[in-house]
C-alpha cells in the first residue's frame, strides 16, 4: 500500500485520523463482513494469505473508492481485545493482594468494555492454570514463559465496575459490531472469541460510560464509593492520550490516591508509561512486547513496577516483576 499511488490516494482523500493502514484495513474488512461479493471474501474466510490477495485487495478498494472513503471518514480504528484479559487478570490479582478486596473496578478506554467481563471468561494459562467458569463460552489462552510463576487462585472481587471511553462501543447496534469485529485483523483466529465475547456482552451489558478518560476522569472516579480501593485500568488507551493529557492522567490518580487507595495497572506498549522503565525483551523477540504495569497511588509519590512483558493481544506473558502474584 505505501508504495501504491492510488491507494494513497484514497487514504489522503480521508481525514487526518484515517491515515493509519488500521482504518482502511478496517473499513475493507467492514465491507467483507457486510456480505460484499469479492474475491477478497474467500481470502478472509480462509483466514490466511494467498499469494494473490494484494492484488485483490487493491481490486476491492478502487472497485468500492466511494464506501471506503464515507467509512475511514465517519469511523475511528476501534478495537476491543478481549485477550488482553488473561494478562489483566494477574494484575489486578497483585493490586488485590496490596489494597485488599472489594476492588473498584474502572476500565479508562474500555471501548464495548469487553475485559470488564474480566471474571466471565475462561482463562487459561496452559500447565499453570486456569481462572475463570470452566464452561464459559469465550477462552482466552495466555501462554506463561516463566516457569516458576504460581498463579492466584482466583480472580479478585469487585464491588463495582465501570468503563469510560470517548466513543462507547453499543454492543446491542449491528453496525458498531460489525466495526468493532472489523478492526479484529482476519488472520489472527481472534474474530470468533471477539464474537462470542461480543455475545456475553449483550447478555450482561458492561457498564461504558461516554466521556474523556483525562477531563472526565475525577467525576468519574467520584462516584465510586470512597471505602474501597479503585482499580483504574487502561489497555492500549493511556498510549492515545497527548504528553499533556497522560500527564493530568498520573496526576488526577496521586491527587485521588489522597482520598482513598488507588491501583492503576497498565497494559501499554513499551516506555508508554514513563512511571517505571520498561524490562529489555528476550532476544530474537518478534513482536514488539508490551508492559504489564502496576502503579499504586496511596497519598504519596506512587510505588510504580513494570510486572511483566506481555504479547498486544495477551496471548503471552513472562513476567519480570519483584511483586509477586499472590498464589
Ligand atoms: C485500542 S482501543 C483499546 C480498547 C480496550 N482498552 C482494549 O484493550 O481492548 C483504545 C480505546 O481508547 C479510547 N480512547 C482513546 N482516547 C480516549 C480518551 N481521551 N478518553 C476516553 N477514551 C479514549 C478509544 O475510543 C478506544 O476505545
């Protein structure tokens, strides 16, 4: 695509926020999912890549210009990766063992708000464990690369959960769906847990509130009783937030950390969170690993530890933290 005239074209024909590959990969997704007949569909179905699919691809975004341009136009790259919950999970199991439980439980950037269903999902860490109803309908594998590691028993309680995110993902609107699924890149075999994590939403409605994780976050955190410690999480969100806004960000948490315990476990991509330093990866890694994080804000300078390097979707952890898991 970056070496292509016309499909440049099209991106620079959108606005500013579209020109990032996400939106239009989106957006030509979006169209397969709508039911688009195109030889490109079977490539997706395949869920593979076939040696013609570029060409293919070009075909489909000159072929539908007009579509594509309304679509990377009026919608944002919006994902929500219910993954990422196995690598939440461990945590919030340390923010517990620090702040005790009922935690409070507020996803900033929580999208449809699918890891606010955190405790529905099957998590499965391989021969280290599982958290989680045996027979949930969504199970997410998260593979443990440190040996030693003992998992929690269980997941933590919480008293009260609550996302908050500047556009809400409407679980119950098949066009949001369809969007939301449509960011879920075709090849990864995450499109049916995303579904069926989807399906699990619409039955318990996570509660997602609209407003700014920055302006809107004091309020927000105001309504949570003032006898228990909140967890604030944020997931690949904190990274969209401006070097002013991450800022206010840490300070409206120390600010808050004065009233009442604070955790604040991050899952961002490496040296996002400028409150701990991130661990090196192992050699050779492919992926570019992400930091799960721990920050607690208790009235004074926050005690702030990178707890391990994590895969972006959560299908990997190893952990690096000198805070323990509590097993
Ligand atoms: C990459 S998605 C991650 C969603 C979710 N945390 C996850 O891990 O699946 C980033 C989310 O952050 C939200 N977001 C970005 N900036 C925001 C802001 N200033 N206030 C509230 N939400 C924001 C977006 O709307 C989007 O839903």
């Amino acid at each position: 695509m970056a070496e292509d005239e016309e499909l440049l074209d099209l991106v620079l024909a959108g606005p500013p926020h579209a020109h990032q590959p996400n939106v239009l990969l989106a957006a030509v997704h979006y169209l397969v999912l709508s039911g688009l007949e195109h030889p490109l569909a079977s490539v997706y179905a395949r869920g593979r890549a076939t040696a013609d699919a570029p060409a293919k691809f070009r075909d489909l975004c000159l072929t539908h210009r007009g579509e594509l341009l309304e679509l990377i136009t009026t919608r944002r790259t919006q994902t929500n990766e219910c993954g990422r919950s196995a690598v939440l999970a461990l945590g919030l199991a340390v923010a517990a063992d620090r702040l005790g439980e009922p935690l409070g439980l507020l996803d900033a950037g929580a999208s449809a708000g699918l890891n606010l269903l955190i405790d529905e999902y099957r998590l499965d860490y391989g021969p280290h464990g599982a958290l989680g109803p045996a027979h949930s309908p969504v199970v997410v594998e998260c593979a443990i690369r440190t040996p030693a590691l003992r998992l929690p028993p269980r997941l933590p309680l919480f008293s009260r959960r609550l996302g908050l995110d500047r556009s809400p993902v409407d679980v119950t609107k098949a066009d949001d769906v369809r969007w939301l699924l449509a960011c879920v890149w075709p090849d990864t075999g995450r499109l049916p847990r995303t579904a069926a994590a989807i399906d699990l939403a619409r039955r318990h409605r996570p509660p997602v509130v609209a407003g700014d994780m920055v302006t809107d976050l004091r309020g927000v955190l105001g309504t949570f009783s003032p006898d228990t410690a909140v967890a604030v999480v944020t997931s690949w969100a904190y990274a969209y937030l401006s070097p002013d806004g991450r800022r206010q960000f840490v300070e409206i948490l120390m600010d808050e950390g004065r009233r009442r315990p604070i955790a604040w476990v991050s899952a961002e991509g490496p040296g996002v969170v400028e409150l701990f330093d991130p661990p090196p990866p192992p050699a050779g890694e492919g992926t570019n690993p992400s930091v799960l994080g721990l920050a607690l804000f208790e009235g004074s300078a926050p005690d702030a530890e990178a707890l391990a390097l994590v895969h972006p979707h959560g299908t990997w952890l190893d952990w690096r933290g000198a805070m323990t898991v509590p097993a």
